[in-house]
C-alpha cells in the first residue's frame, strides 16, 4: 500500500510503498519483485534509514519461539518489540541485557542499529549479547553468528539492514531479583564536574548525564548524573517487596498533534532545562524505582516527537574517543552560542568496542534534538567537521543528512562493510534513501533522480 | 476453557488467538498447512502461558469435516469460523475454477464443518459458535459479488443456526468486521475512518462473545452505511460503479 512514512524524527517524510509479511514464505514471495526493498521495523529510527521506495513492514512477523527460564535465552522473529519481550520476561526474574531509551523498537532494529543502552561501558552493544540470528540475503537464508558466516553476522549488527532482513535473533537475557532499579541522583555544576563525576562512578551499570547545555560561563554543562543498579529484594520498600516482579502500570499521556514549532524556543527550552534541574533540591537523591521511568522516561509520552512541530526534528548524536574532551566542550559551546536549542541534551560513556560498521567506541557519546529549520543542516555540517576533526563519528540510527564523505571518513572499517555488503545484497537488492546518500547502495550520478523523491522532504523544510 | 479458531494463518485469527489467550482460554488452532502455526503455537505458550495446539484443517475438504472434529483432545467451548477466501472477482466471471473455490471457501466450507460443530453444541446443550463474515454479503456489488454472495449465504446460515441453536442453549454470533487492515486487503487503498486493525475486531469479538451479542458490527457506522445501501432502489443501484 502506498503510504506517507516518516520515521520518530518526522523528517524526511517520503512517500513509499509498504507490504507486510506473517511468514517466512510471503516475504519469499515479496523478495521476488524486481524493486529494492528496505525493512523496517516499528519507525524509531530517527532518520531515513528504514525509508525507502519500497519498505518491508517486520511488525506482523512477531512470534516469539522460545524462551529459556533457566538460562536465559530468548529467541523471536524479528517484529516483536522490547515493551512486548519485557511483558514476558520481567515476571519471571529476567531483563533485557541491552535497552535503548525506547521500548518502542523491534529485535531486528535493535540488531540493525546495533542498539547501546546506559550500561555499554560495563555490557557493550546488543550485539554483544546475540547468539545467533537468521538474514534473508540476496542469496537466500543465512544462519549467522559470531562462529558461523562472521562476515556476515558482522555487517549485519549494525549494517542498517543492507545485507538483507533480519527474520530471527536468539540472544541473551540478565537475571534479575526485581524489576526495580536502585538509582542515584548527583547534581553537576558544569561540564568538567559530570565528567569527573562519570570516572568516579563508572563501576555503575547503568550511568547517564542530562545536561543543559545552554548554559554559560561557570555553570556550561550544568547536568545531572543518573546512576543505577538492579535492585536486590532486600533494597526494596516494604510494599515494593510484596511484588518484587511486578510490571509497571501501562498508563501513558499523548501528544495528540504535532505542536507548532514556536513552542520550543530558547526561551521554553531553557524554562524546561531549569524546572529539570530545580527539582532536584538536594545534590544527591537516593531511591528505589521502577524499571520503566529510570530506562523509558520518555515513553510515558506517546508520541512527544510531535511536540517538535510539523518539520520534524534530527536528533544528532556522535562519540569522541575518551581523551578528546575538549571537543566535547568545543562543540557544546558552538551549540551554546548558536541557541538553536536543544530540548535533550543525553551524555553517555561508552567502554572499547571495535566492530565492523556498529557505532560504539570507547568515549563520550553526546545526543542533541534539533528542530529542523532554515539553516541547521549547514550548522550540523560545521559540526561534522569537528567531530571528525576530533577523530568521532555519528549514529546512523539518528541520521537524516550526514554528507557521504564524513561517513566514509569516521567509519575506518567502511571500505570492508561495503565489500562485504556488496556480497549479500547482489544489484542493491536492499537500499534506503540513507544507504544512498551514504553511496553504500548508490553511485553518485544516480543521486541526481533519487533527488526527485527526496522533494516531499526538501518541501517540508521551509 | 478452550477456543477453536478455524483458518488460524490470517493476520485476523493470530489477533484473535491473542485476545482469547490474555483471556486465559487454550488455544487451538487449525489450518491447512500446520508447518506455519509452530511460531504461532510456541508464541501464545510463551507470552500467555495458556495450552495452544495445532490441527490440520481443510475447509474445502468436507469429507473430512467430521474426522477432524472428532480428533481435537478436547471439544471447544467456542468455535470461530475465521477462514475465508476474497478471490478475484473478474477471473471468477469466467473461471469456475476461482469461482468455485470463492463459493467453497467462504459458503460451503464454512457450513460443512459448522455443522458437524453445531451437532455437537445441540446435544450437549452449551457451546459457542462465532462466524466471521462480510459486510460484502449485504447486497451484490459489481465489484466483488462472487465473495459477496458466499458470504450472504453465511450470513443467512448463520441467522438460521443462531434461531434454531437457541432452544438448545448454544449462542451463535455473526461478526461483520467492515473493512479491515490486513494482509488480504494490503493491495486495496482503504478509507482509515472505516478501517478497524485487525487486533480491533479481536478484542470487540472478544468482548460482543462475552455479552452474547447476536451481530457484531466492529465499527458501529457499518450498521447503518448497510443500512443504506440496502435501502437504494435497485433501478438506481444497478447504474452505480460500486
């Protein structure tokens, strides 16, 4: 069906048509079509990875296979989504090993994105805990691990779905005692404070910094550090102890309709930043909370993209390798001065990874909301150059825009993802309005009549 | 409590076996090719932890009706009739072959197991049977009256089951789902206003079950925009490009 898509970003919106398959022999019979396809899961990408001229809905291949109480092990197709596997897993003692801020997204993105969640610095990305997994490539299925067809398993895990579509991944869980999370709250004056605060701290599983990066002088990246632990029974309240597995209650509040765009300005911004940071009264608040506001706050607001208006937003999130600080207080100065305000300002650390094409490396991640308006795409190329210049790289997961040649800069193994794509995804079987414009799927003369489809997006941008 | 979902591959029935296993019923589930309900099977163990089995099921194959009803381990307290066929409707103009199977499927098919399943409910005095069938059936449209028609027919089957079941304490309900976002649909261009997901229809058809509704019409306007078109004067209906 010929539908509107727009990934959780609502920027670019392309038109695309869009089929869905419950078994593995309708998608064989989708694969036979001559146009490239591209799969896509529940739309929580930001950008334009999962956008295409034809996409492949994974939403209704959604069985779960098995499930190991005693060791562990999970195994689904690839629609199911993390709100639909924690509803299983969480009563019975077990939790995810690796979370985004989102529930919101399915298996085969999670592989795809090759997700990382607070805790990457101790458990590493979603690939890590993936024992093996089926890919419909363009030469049919392919059962692939670490151990077995490795090339292939590592292009997959975050290769945005260009060697072909994820149709099953059996991975890891971790134990738990209790659904809760014991978490701790440290005020951070400014920048050099959070970071000092993160090495002190990183023995913790899970640690993030909000920060409030539009403010000057001595308080420049005031933040606040949020750490946390699964909770032991015994850390729980008494009546938090009566259900130590209990799931938390569904109730959720929605942004209805995308808000007009003046409503976050510096101004709201900075009143919002404020009232986040002034509720927390004393430096450091101690408690014991559910799993739901402490990994998924914002998941209490359905749909809060909208809240960025009809042009969308791009989030723009990138790492610098641990000894490059002062770029990180380079680049969130430049976002300071130029007040094009960011309602999220999310630091992470991330511990060594070094994998084919996934995003992770050892280092500072930093991701920002944009709105999108006249002007921010040459300040993010600005921006482009000195992450690059500090030797980082962005998230593909969050990219709308990035120019092909920073892409092929910061990536170092991109010469053999490419190689190894060209192998599983023979005549571009599998290509997205990104892998083009990142010239994985596309040469650059093609660019020129992919522009005409690239129009419903250019037009929203006014 | 035990449901049986006849025609359990459709993007409909796993939304049903759904709703009934949140609702703590076993689930069994029967199709023609049962390679493909293993996922299936293994899913509503593992999310509901309720009993779910797989069955083969021809609907077209009634000779084997009663042995297939026969062999389930436990008789169902509620039997749906999800199965059906839409076709192509201009093939079937001049091939019996598609027309055929469009009859079979939806009509007879549906009658040849309904009621080996009715004769059991009728003597045992308790039972539920549940008919997915069309809105399409109300009046034969240019465009799809080979479905259409079967699923009139159902739709009358059912009526007549329904009134003479009751003196036997067995309810019967007819479900008339409007249009519906699935797989069978995926090449149609669907008004959303009118256009229920099918996890929609589970959960009415769970609930209309429950409080022995007689006619389900999932988005309640469906009622009364058949209520219209069956009130057109055929000499102005016959010009119409419906």
């Amino acid at each position: 069906m010929q539908k509107r898509l727009a990934n959780w970003g609502n920027y670019p919106v392309v038109a695309s048509e869009e089929s869905t398959f419950s078994r593995e022999d309708q998608l064989q019979d989708l694969l036979h079509t001559q146009t490239p396809l591209i799969a896509r899961g529940n739309g929580r990408c930001y950008g334009d990875a999962s956008l295409g001229a034809h996409s492949i809905s994974t939403l209704k291949y959604d069985k779960v296979l098995s499930f190991d109480i005693e060791k562990g092990l999970f195994e689904c197709q690839a629609g199911v989504t993390l709100d639909q596997i924690l509803d299983i897993i969480v009563p019975k003692g077990w939790f995810l090993p690796v979370t985004p801020g989102t529930k919101f997204i399915t298996v085969g993105g999670a592989v795809a994105s090759d997700v990382h969640g607070k805790n990457h610095h101790v458990d590493g990305a979603f690939s890590n805990q993936v024992v093996s997994m089926d890919v419909i490539t363009s030469q049919g299925l392919i059962t692939c691990s670490p151990d077995q067809e490795p090339d292939l398993y590592w292009a997959t895990c975050g290769g945005m779905g260009l060697t072909g579509i994820i149709t099953r991944v059996l991975f890891r869980l971790k134990k738990v005692e209790t659904s809760y999370i014991k978490q701790k709250q440290i005020k951070a004056r400014n920048l050099d404070e959070v970071i000092r605060l993160f090495e002190e701290n990183k023995h913790y599983t899970y640690s993030v910094a909000w920060i409030d990066c539009l403010q000057k002088g001595d308080s420049f990246g005031r933040s606040i550090l949020i750490l946390g632990e699964h909770a032991a029974k015994a850390e729980l309240s008494p009546q938090q102890a009566q259900a130590p597995l209990q799931l938390p209650s569904k109730k959720k509040l929605t942004i209805p309709f995308n808000l007009p765009s003046f409503v976050l300005n510096t101004f709201t911004v900075k009143a919002f930043n404020w009232l986040y940071y002034a509720k927390n009264t004393k430096r450091e608040i101690n408690n014991v909370v559910s799993y739901e506001p402490f990994f998924y706050p914002l998941d209490a607001f359905l749909h809060w993209n909208r809240g960025y208006g009809k042009a969308g937003f791009v989030q723009y999130q990138f790492v610098l390798p641990m000894d490059q600080k002062q770029g990180l207080v380079e680049i969130l100065q430049r976002i300071s001065s130029k007040g094009l305000g960011s309602f999220l300002a999310v630091l992470k650390v991330f511990g060594q990874q070094d994998n084919l094409i996934s995003f992770p490396m050892e280092g500072y991640t930093l991701a920002l909301d944009f709105p999108v308006r006249k002007g921010l795409f040459e300040f993010l190329d600005e921006l482009d150059a000195l992450v690059l210049q500090y030797g980082g790289r962005l998230y593909l997961s969050k990219d709308a825009r990035m120019k092909q040649e920073v892409f092929w800069q910061s990536y170092p193994h991109v010469q053999r993802f490419a190689g190894i794509v060209k192998q599983y995804n023979r005549n571009n079987r599998f290509r997205s309005l990104q892998s083009d414009r990142l010239l994985l799927t596309a040469q650059p003369s093609e660019l020129i009549m992919n522009n005409e489809e690239l129009m419903i997006r250019e037009a929203v941008v006014k | 409590m035990t449901v049986l979902i006849l025609g359990a591959g459709s993007d409909m029935a796993v939304a049903l076996a759904r709703q009934f296993a949140a609702e703590k019923y076993d689930v069994q589930l029967a199709a023609r090719n049962t390679s493909f309900l293993q996922a299936q099977e293994n899913d509503l163990r593992i999310r509901y932890g309720i009993n779910a089995s797989s069955h083969a099921f021809d609907a077209v194959d009634f000779a084997s009706h009663p042995a297939f009803y026969e062999s389930l381990p436990v008789k169902p307290d509620i039997t749906i009739c999800v199965f059906g066929y839409l076709g192509d409707q201009e093939l079937g103009q001049t091939s019996w072959q598609e027309a055929s199977r469009i009859i079979h499927t939806n009509y007879t098919g549906a009658v040849s197991i309904l009621n080996v399943v009715a004769a059991d409910y009728a003597a045992r005095h308790q039972g539920t049977i549940i008919g997915i069938s069309s809105v399409a059936g109300e009046r034969g449209r240019q465009s799809n009256y080979l479905y259409g028609s079967a699923k009139a027919g159902f739709t009358a089957y059912l009526s007549g089951l329904r009134n003479r079941l009751f003196h036997n304490g067995v309810h019967v309900m007819t479900v008339q789902p409007g249009f519906v976002y699935t797989r069978m649909t995926e090449g149609l261009t669907l008004p959303p206003l009118l256009t229920a997901q099918p996890i929609d229809v589970a959960s009415a058809i769970v609930k209309a079950a429950r409080a022995k509704k007689n006619v389900l019409y999932v988005k309640w306007f469906w009622r009364y925009i058949m209520l219209i078109i069956k009130y057109i004067p055929e000499f102005i209906f016959k010009k119409l490009k419906l």
